[in-house]
C-alpha cells in the first residue's frame, strides 16, 4: 500500500474521507480545487486494506456524486 499511496506524495492531491454512496471512500482533490476531481474506493478485511478502486481515469464520476466530507 505504501507505494501505490507513495504516488500522491508528490503530486498536489490533497485526500479527504468522504461518505460515498453509502460507504468510506477517499476523496481527490487536485491543487487546492473545492470539488473532488475523482474518488478512491478501499474494500478491508480484519483490519486491512483488501482492494483499491481508484477512479482517477473515470473523473465524470466525480462531477454528479453526492458525497459528504467525514471530519476528522
């Protein structure tokens, strides 16, 4: 898991947790935008990371998604 988050260190996404649909989700938002440009779904299991959906190629997700953001 550490390399494939590892990428979004250098790059300007801040993620957020969000409510999705439902479920937790990690929410993409690029250079200090007010929107999410794409949404990251993780799947656990006893704890751990199981699968990671990350719609960064599908963005016109993130355009009508209903979400709200989970404060820490």
């Amino acid at each position: 898991m550490g390399l494939y988050f590892g990428r979004y260190e250098n790059a300007e996404v801040a993620l957020r947790v969000v409510r999705l649909e439902g479920r937790l989700a990690c929410a993409a938002y690029v250079a200090a935008a007010t929107r999410p440009a794409y949404f990251i779904l993780l799947d656990f299991e006893d704890g751990r990371v199981t699968s990671i959906r990350d719609f960064r190629y599908v963005p016109y997700i993130a355009t009508e998604a209903a979400f709200e953001v989970v404060e820490p």
